[in-house]
C-alpha cells in the first residue's frame, strides 16, 4: 500500500447541532485521520464546489442533511494519499461523487477525506482538478441531459432548445455545452441583468420567467422547441412540454418552480414527445466516467472560468445564503488546497 505525505491533522467545516431543536451551527474543527479502511481510498482534497444541496446541507435541512454533525461538499477533486483498493494508487488525480456523500457521510468540505473506492473516479488527464470542480455535479448533469437529447435524436438543424434556470450551475453548464455543440439556446432566467452574460456564454436568445408560464387550460400550445433542458420544474415544465415540436425530447432535472406536473398526454400521443428524467446520482459507474471523458473531449467546454467564482472554506458563509436567496449566478468553487 503506497502512500504520500500529507498533514496528519485535517481542518474541514462542519454542520453541528447541539441539542434536540437547536438551531444548527457551522464551524471550523480539527481531526487526525484514523487508519484507512480496507477498500478505501484517502484523498487529499484540493478543490470542491457549492450546489444548492450543499448549501441546504450546511443549513442542517433535514431532508438533506441526514445525520448531523456532518461535512457538506457533494463534489471533491484532488490526489490519493493512500488506497487499500487496487484501482488507485498514490498519487492519482481522482474525483468523488456519490449519492451519500456529503449528505449522509461526511463531504468534500474537508482537507482530508476517506471514501470506498467505488465513489472515486479519475480526472480526466487534459483536465485539471479546479476545471472538474466548475464542472462538478452541475456539469455532470448538463452533459447526461445533453447526451439524452442526442440519444433522442435532437440535433442542431431540428430547432431551439430551451433551458430553464439558465443562470444555475446546471443551466450555464448546459447554455455552454448547447452552444459549443453547435444548437441554439432560448435561456430563460428571471435574473435580466445576466442577459448579455449569457448571451456571451452562448445563448442566442434570453427571455423572462413568464415566457414558459403559460397558464391558459389548452392541452397543446404552438410547437416551438425541438428539445429542453428543464432544471426548475412546475408549470415551467409543463408550459415546455405543451410547446415542444413532434419528436421532440425535454429533460427534466430540478424542482424549484414545484413538484406538480399538471399536463394531458396529448403531448405526448399526438406530437410523440420525450419527457426524460435526470437522475445524475443514480447513473452507473461506467456511465459517469465515460460523460467525464466526453466532458474532456468531444464535450469540452472552453472558458470555464467565466462561470466560476472561487473562495476558500472560510469564504463559504456568504455564498451559502446567497445561493440559499438565488443570488448567485454560474459555479461556485471551493479551494481547499493547492493542486
């Protein structure tokens, strides 16, 4: 078992209550890491991001935060310290995604972590470990709703696809992507002074919330979209579901705009439209890596640092009620040490 050296005491920032009721606190500890688990793999991390499930984590949500005290950070990218598992080795620029970590187990939040080896993947060699932290969970998730809409036969000269909540990690990951591969993008974002923003990530065209609201009680509406890529859901959802061309495919990711689908089947039966669910936490192992490869190559996305905004751990407390607000617009990045 190889390992590197490395601090023997790790900082991290932790969601702690103290008594049944309390209101839940952040703060800074200390630990000493214990020996390593057999099929484990210890990671110093380097860099992490803020997801709004992160920042309902650090705010001791309980559907999200299933055990407190906990460390948040769904994300993680660094190097291996020390592996008992035969797929990592020393040294190896990894990644961490699982649906249980930083929910359940504790999270990327941390300078150290310990985590199976199934839950670590590798970095992408023409990608840097900051670049797969902008990406993250969110570009992950773009890139799988972007590979359901070729799958589905959506190409560039069918017409618009429309993304929703354009200005989230999701949305500007999939405005970027969209435009990269040569579609035009409608982003719809109730934040107008990020028009020009996202028309220079790509967008073609941008528009206000109450385009995708219709309310009216007609089944079907003009069809107007070839695919979408839904990340709020609600009567957003619906309104684009009414509104896509035969044949065409909409995505669906988030939640924010509600969890009710008030639709009839006719679009569905009479246009043959798609409605295809996201699930990027429950993709297989083989999956995830190979959407992480095509993020690297035929999936790449040039000026990542025009979405990214990076602080320190003890430069999340803002972001984390911002984000909380819908303030924040692209990725929030956190260095947790250098590469």
């Amino acid at each position: 078992m190889a390992t590197v050296s490395g601090p023997t005491i790790a900082r991290c920032l932790m969601v702690t209550k103290q008594a049944e009721g309390e209101q839940t606190t952040r703060e800074f500890r200390t630990f000493e890491p214990g020996a390593l688990k057999q099929g484990s793999v210890r990671i110093r991390v380097q860099y992490s991001s803020l997801n709004y499930k992160d920042a309902l984590c650090a705010s001791g949500h309980p559907g999200v935060a299933r055990s407190l005290p906990i460390i948040p950070g769904i994300d993680a990218a660094g190097t291996v310290v020390e592996s008992r598992a035969e797929a990592f080795k020393a040294s190896d620029r990894v990644m961490v995604f699982h649906a249980r970590f930083g929910t359940e187990v504790n999270g990327a939040w941390s300078e150290w972590i310990d985590v199976p080896a199934d839950w670590v993947y590798a970095i992408p060699e023409s990608m840097s470990a900051r670049q797969a932290m902008i990406l993250g969970t969110a570009g992950f998730t773009a890139a799988h709703s972007v590979d359901q809409l070729q799958k589905h036969e959506v190409t560039p000269d069918k017409g618009e696809i429309v993304v929703t909540g354009a200005t989230g990690g999701v949305g500007v990951c999939a405005v970027k992507l969209l435009s990269r591969l040569g579609f035009s993008v409608v982003a719809v974002t109730g934040k107008q002074d990020k028009t020009e923003w996202l028309k220079m990530l790509g967008a073609s065209l941008v528009v206000g919330r109450e385009a995708l609201n219709d309310t009216s009680d007609r089944p079907l509406l003009k069809g107007r979209w070839a695919g979408a890529i839904d990340t709020v859901g609600g009567n957003t959802l619906a309104t684009i579901l009414r509104s896509t061309q035969p044949t065409g495919c909409v995505t669906a990711c988030g939640l924010t705009s509600g969890v009710e689908l008030n639709v009839t089947v006719y679009p569905f039966i009479l246009r043959g439209v798609t409605l295809q669910g996201i699930d990027s936490a429950g993709v297989t192992p083989d999956y995830r890596q190979s959407i992480w490869q095509r993020l690297a190559t035929d999936y790449s996305i040039a000026g990542l640092d025009d979405i990214a905004d990076e602080v320190d751990l003890a430069g999340l407390e803002p972001k984390i009620t911002q984000i909380l607000a819908g303030q924040i617009a692209g990725r929030v990045i956190v260095k947790i040490a250098d590469e």
